[in-house]
C-alpha cells in the first residue's frame, strides 16, 4: 500500500471516529473532543497492536477502541447521561 493510500485511510477513519461521537452532530457525542485527539488516540491505538490485538482496517471495533483511549487519556465523558458503555481499558495500558 503507497503513502497516499495510507493517508486516505486514515483520514477516512479520523472522519468516521468524528461522525460518531463529535459533541455537536456526533451519534454518541463525547463533550470536548477534538479532531486533535482522535488523531493522537488513532496513533496510539495503531502502535498498540500485537498480534491478538490488531487493527481492523478501520472497523467498528477500531471505532471503539480509540473510542475507548479518547476517553481515557482526555478524563472526556459523554454529553448525553442517557447514554453508557462498558469500557474496556486493561488492554489499552
């Protein structure tokens, strides 16, 4: 896979992680998150790959994941109470 392609995929995820939980159109909106920390998230989650935790290709479980170390190293919650998630933060250390 070339480097343009490479871009492309992840600037398609940083999209579809936004989609999801941006705090003014988000589906789940996370309050306070910024472009900046999906980014920084999606980076540490790539690096964080082993061989029984690996990327997706940018599926819904990669979603959640960075998801999950957005939350975490942000202290970001959501901006609705009414919805909640069981976090799944051991693999993430």
């Amino acid at each position: 896979m070339d480097i343009e392609k490479i871009v492309n995929k992840l600037c398609d995820f940083v999209s579809y992680v936004d989609g999801f939980y941006n705090e003014k159109t988000g589906i789940y909106p996370i309050k306070g998150l910024t472009n900046k920390m999906i980014l920084d998230a999606t980076q540490k989650y790539i690096t964080s790959q082993t061989e029984s935790y690996t990327w997706g290709d940018g599926d819904s479980l990669d979603r959640e994941r960075v998801r999950e170390i957005i939350i975490k190293d942000n202290n970001l919650g959501w901006l609705s109470e009414t919805y909640t998630h069981k976090s799944d933060l051991n693999k993430l250390k």
